[in-house]
C-alpha cells in the first residue's frame, strides 16, 4: 500500500500539475454488539441501528465537530436524532463560503452489526479533509465520526488507505445515561466528549472507517469523459472502453514505479489489454493524450 502511494505520488509528478483530484471509497465496519459492549439487560435494544453515514470534504478552515468543543445544532440533530437536515445546512453554507465542496449523503444501516459502504468521495487538493458522523441509535446524544481527517499525506501525495479505529462519543447536548432513557436537554451544554468506558460502552472500539484510494486525476482531466476499466481486479485480461479521442498510448506501472508495458491506441474507443503475465498486486494505468497531458487509474491483478 505504502509503495502505490508512492507510484501515485510519481505519477503525479510526471504530470507537472499543482492540483489533482482524487476519488476514495469509505466503509464503515460495525463492531457494536452484547459482546463488544455487553448491556446490562443482557443484549442491546431490539431496535439497534444507526443513522445515515454523513459528512463532507473540506479544507483546514473549517471544522464541524471536534473533542472539548460544543456541538453545532447540526451534530446535535444527528446525535440525538438521526436527522441530517440542519447538519446538511451547517455543511451547504460552508461550500457556498468557499470552505468546502462535496456533501456526503450515504446509507444508513438498519442493524447493530454490519457495514456502510460509499463509493466514489471525488475531492481535491484544496479540500483535502474528510468529516463523517453517524448516531448510534437508540441513544440519547451519542454518535460515532471522524473529524478533519487528511487524504494527503506530509508530502502532498494522497494516502492510499487510512483505517481509523472509532469509539462512542457523547455529544454534550442530553444528559439520558441509557439506550433509551427519556429525553433529558443538558442545560448548558457541555463539550463534546468520548463515551470509551462509560456504560453502557466497553473500552473495546465499536467500529472502524476505512478510506481507500481508488483514482487519481490531474485537474485538467476531470472533466474529460471517464473510462471504464472492467473486469477491476482481473487476473487474466482488461478492457479499456470509453477512451477518448485523443489518447495516444496507455502504460502500466508496478508499484516500484517501474514501467511494465505500454500499449499504443489508434483511434479506437475500447481496446484489450492482457495482464496475465503480471504478478498480483496493484498497478496503475497511464493514459497519454496527444498534447502530452496524463491522467492515471488504479488496477488490482489478481
């Protein structure tokens, strides 16, 4: 993993570009159960479930929740209610502001247990930070998130897969001690804080998010028509299709950054490329306009 982030890093480097966009997909692993985090009623409540995975991207000017300070309305809604509305709101001013550009609307998932799943988070450099929340439902106030996490690296390069281990956390803002105690408005609010511990919670992590790289673009090419590559992984053959006109070769790189074969493509639109011959691992695809620009995407051989 560590040597693809490097071969990105590369890659990038070979296209001369200040910006470049990249795309990642979240999953949300569950660890929430009687076991993990055992009730003192002997399981957790029938209902046990959370809300909609929720969040945005964003640049370091901004933060939308963090340890020690106060929930916005918005996270308190999530918290207490499940309800995105006022945190989508909270999140729609700071894209009009400049602060941010892409919400992020994902699945909810109806069981205790089990996984969230978002493809397809496209950002840039200018807005490299990731915030996600979600409520652990039935709860007074508590919620699980990750706040400002940074897709780039300390070299600027974009990090291949981040997996962050997550605990409960109490937003501050209902003083209920249980799954379902009555509500109960904490008057004044107090800051947000870690629920690690404190009943009905284990010190055990009750989920983790994992971020992983997928494609990386040069500014100039995100608007360009995409192209499929399929199948992806593949152990055998890929087909290229959707290539657009002025493409002029397709190389392939290992992830030592060294080159392993080169294609040239004439004036087709879809063409077959074996790599068969190829160890496992991942590799990633360079297309080479006429003009000289690049943009590159990520294959898995199996």
């Amino acid at each position: 993993m560590k040597n693809t982030t490097l071969l990105i890093a590369l890659l990038l480097g070979f296209l001369g570009m200040a910006q470049s966009t990249a795309t990642y997909d979240v999953t949300f692993t569950s660890n929430w159960s009687q076991t993990t985090h055992p009730h003192s009623s002997g399981s957790l409540p029938a209902n046990a479930h959370w809300s909609k995975l929720v969040g945005v991207t964003h640049d370091a000017t901004i933060s939308f929740w963090e340890l020690g300070a106060l929930a916005s309305p918005g996270i308190e809604d999530v918290a207490e209610l499940g309800n995105n509305t006022v945190f989508f709101s909270e999140i729609n001013q700071a894209i009009t502001a400049g602060n941010a550009n892409l919400l992020i609307d994902g699945d909810a998932l109806n069981t205790a247990g089990g996984e969230i799943v978002i493809n397809g988070i496209e950002t840039t450099e200018a807005f490299p930070l990731l915030t996600l929340v979600s409520m652990i439902a039935p709860s007074p106030d508590w919620f699980i998130g990750i706040n400002s996490v940074s897709l780039l690296d300390g070299d600027g390069s974009w990090r291949e897969e981040i997996t962050v281990d997550l605990y409960p956390l109490d937003s501050g803002t209902d003083s209920g001690i249980d799954y379902t105690s009555a509500n109960e408005d904490t008057d004044p609010k107090e800051p947000i804080a870690s629920a690690q511990g404190i009943a009905p919670f284990s010190n055990e992590i009750i989920g983790t998010m994992t971020l992983e790289l997928q494609e990386v673009f040069g500014m100039d090419q995100v608007q360009q028509e995409r192209i499929t590559i399929f199948p992806n992984p593949s152990a055998s053959e890929i087909r290229v299709s959707g290539l657009p006109s002025n493409i002029k070769s397709i190389s392939l790189f290992n992830v030592l950054g060294s080159k392993v074969k080169s294609v040239a493509v004439s004036g087709t639109d879809s063409l077959m490329i074996n790599i068969a011959e190829f160890p496992q691992g991942i590799y990633m695809l360079e297309l080479i306009a006429t003009n000289g620009e690049r943009f590159t995407k990520k294959i898995v051989k199996q």
